[in-house]
C-alpha cells in the first residue's frame, strides 16, 4: 500500500508562504498553498536577499540566481541629498566575510520562480483562507480552533473555494494576518512607524551607476539599487501622517526629492505613477507569545511584521519557512504539535530582536531636526568601515538550522 502523505495547506503565496511549501514538498509532505489574489502580479517592488536568505534557500536546494540573475552592486551605502557619500561599501568585501554578496532581484521574479518549483496545481488562486478550525480524529467532532487536542485533532481550513483537510496549517497570510487576529484576539495589532513609502521598479537602463544607495535627508530618504536583471528598484520614506495622501504622486515625489542629487531628479521624471506602490509603514505593536497553536503556525509578517529599515523582513520569512521544514522533517505524524513549538522557541527570540533593531534603525533615518541630523550624519561618516561589518554580522551570520530532536519513541 502506497504510503499517505501528510497535507499541508498554506495561506498565502508570498515569498514566505511559497518557500515554506517549497521546503516542506522537498520534505516529502503534499503542499496545497491557498492565496487571496486572482493571479499571480507583476506589480511589485524589488526585495534584497541578504547572504543570510541565500544561504537559507541553499539548505532547500533553490538558486535564486537562476531565476533572478546574477548581477549585483558594486558597492552599497549611505549619501547625503548633496550626494556626499556618508559610507560605502564594496560588495565584494560583504561577499569574502559572508561567502556570497547581497542580490537585489524583482518580487515577482522571486515568487514565480518559487512557484514554478512546485507541482503543478499546488498554488491555488482566487482562494482565500478565512478560518482554520480542528477536528478530532477519532469521533470527527469540531473544536473552536487549532489548539484545541493538539495530538488528537487536525485542521480544517476553511476557505472561499470549499474546506481542505490537512495534517498542518500555515499562516503566511501577511502584515493584516486575518488568522492572527482571529487566534490573538487580545494582541494590540499594528503599530504604526510614522512613515509612509513610495515603491517602484523601473526599465532597464534606468541608472547609470551600479551602485545600491541610500539618502537620508530631514525625515525623508530615497533609495536606489540595481537589480540583477538590469531594472532598477527605487523607493522613498517620509514622515508623514498615517493615512496622508496629497494627490498627484510624481508631483509630491519631485517636491521632496527633485532638488536631490543625480540621478533621482531624472528617475523621478520616468516613474509611472500608475506603478508606483504607496504604504504606510507598520510593524508589529508587541510580540506575539507564540508562533504556533496546536497545527497551525505562523510565519513571516504574520508572526513579526518589522519595518523594513535592516532589508530582512522578506530574510526572515524565507528563514522561517527553511526552520519549520527542517524541524518537520524529522517529526512523525504525532509530533507535529511539538515540532511547531520547537519552530517557535528557535525563531521568536531572532525575529523580535530585529524587529525592535528594525524600528529603532528607523527613528534614526527618519530624524528631523537640523542639528540631530548633523550628528547622525557625523556619527554615520565616523564609524570604520570595520566596525559597520561586523554590527551586520548577527544579520547575515544568524541563521543556523536547530537541531532535531526525536520525540520518545520515535
């Protein structure tokens, strides 16, 4: 008799949630991934996968080079509006200390490929996940959610499109969580980071310099970086008030930035308003107390959204997802529940100390005042290019595979 494979479903088909089913069907498990969306975009922004992310998908055997190319800057860093440079990097330096350099690639690239790397009807479209309840195995009575008889019960997905049985539930359903707020019900939510962003990619050819920058100004900024297949990601922050809209984006963005040093003026006048992406950034108010109920586990925004001021909120969710495969390959049907609080008890501690880093890292960026720019910019000029290295080690280093523990008996 042909061996059953456990199931597991998946909320959501971003980077998180199409590693995590990527990692769990090279594990052996049968995958269906569940995502709101009609379709899959190309509308999107670009995303840098730090060495730590790579070295991540390598564990899972997936080359996103191969779906993304493989240029990258030649240097990165930080500029003034004048355009003097506060610090600069070579890439190649990060490249000897961490075994490989950043690579800037296209979400939609990233995600297409991930999604290309599983079966054939595993990404299920215009199907969203609204409630994940359980049911106990041996008299199939319903309990109110998946924490309830852990060992004894199994998740029921519900979605739009009908109910999926499953041996696992993943929430990897973003910043919005609807699964996490409806099983942290007393969780304060969302806290606001009193910035908003702009968010494009522009043609190939866009910028000249192939270097990745980033400008900080009086409570604004403006970013740069050349992806490896030739287009380039622009995005810019502002303090602003939540919800702040003026009309006319090309217009508001020239205002802020169009005095700024080359090339912004010009990458502004090429934008396309209609694909410009426009948040407010949030991150997440206080950690949640677990990353898992019984079967269903949560990753990514879901679990710890950050802001995006250290470039690793899409890291740690390809990080999660490689951990949770990891620590499920190992489990036997029974043990899944202690799995995920294995999961839990080895990313939590990680991704709150960045997610605080994160914010913290963000009120510097964003400082008003003439004379505490200054001393940031000071400060920033000021610190060896050494000492900048090594206070990224934790980021690019950190990610390690825990070990597996057997249950009894197993």
């Amino acid at each position: 008799m042909a061996e059953v494979r456990r199931h597991a479903v998946v909320a959501g088909a971003g980077i998180g949630g199409l590693t995590a089913a990527l990692a769990l069907h090279r594990s052996g498990w049968r995958v269906t991934v569940c995502e709101r969306a009609p379709g899959p975009t190309a509308v999107g922004a670009g995303i840098v996968l730090a060495p730590n992310a790579l070295r991540a998908f390598d564990t899972i055997g997936f080359d996103a080079t191969r779906a993304a190319g493989r240029a990258v800057p030649a240097a990165m860093g930080l500029r003034r509006p004048d355009g003097r440079w506060l610090n600069r990097a070579d890439t190649a330096a990060m490249a000897a200390r961490y075994g490989r350099p950043p690579l800037a690639v296209h979400r939609a690239a990233l995600t297409d490929a991930l999604a290309a790397a599983l079966p054939a009807g595993t990404v299920r479209y215009a199907t969203a996940v609204t409630a994940v309840t359980a049911v106990d195995r041996a008299d199939g009575t319903e309990g109110p959610d998946a924490a309830d008889g852990a060992d004894g019960s199994s998740p029921v997905v519900r979605t739009t499109a009908g109910d999926l049985a499953a041996d696992l539930a993943v929430a990897a359903d973003g910043i919005h969580s609807p699964l996490r707020r409806l099983h942290f019900p007393d969780h304060p939510g969302l806290h606001y980071a009193g910035e908003t962003a702009w968010r494009t990619v522009l043609p190939a050819g866009a910028a000249a310099d192939a270097s990745a920058a980033e400008t900080w100004g009086r409570g604004e900024r403006f970013g740069i970086v050349p992806l490896a297949d030739g287009r380039t990601y622009v995005f810019a922050t502002a303090v602003a008030p939540e919800g702040h809209r003026p009309p006319g984006v090309r217009a508001e963005l020239l205002r802020r930035f169009g005095t700024w040093h080359d090339p912004i003026p010009a990458l502004l006048e090429r934008i396309d308003p209609a694909d410009v992406l426009r948040h407010d950034l949030y991150d997440l108010a206080a950690p949640l107390p677990r990353y898992h109920r019984g079967r269903l586990v949560w990753l990514g925004d879901a679990a710890h959204a950050m802001t995006p001021n250290l470039g690793q909120g899409g890291c740690q969710a390809v990080e999660d997802a490689v951990v949770l495969a990891h620590l499920l390959s190992g489990a036997a049907a029974s043990g899944v529940p202690a799995a995920l609080a294995a999961y839990s008890a080895a990313r939590r501690a990680r991704t709150d100390a960045l997610r605080v880093r994160s914010r913290r890292a963000g009120r510097v960026a964003a400082l008003s005042h003439p004379l505490a720019v200054a001393v940031r910019d000071l400060a920033v000029r000021a610190t060896p290019a050494g000492v900048a290295r090594r206070a990224m080690d934790d980021l690019f280093d950190g990610f390690t595979l825990p070990a597996v523990t057997p249950a009894p008996g197993e």
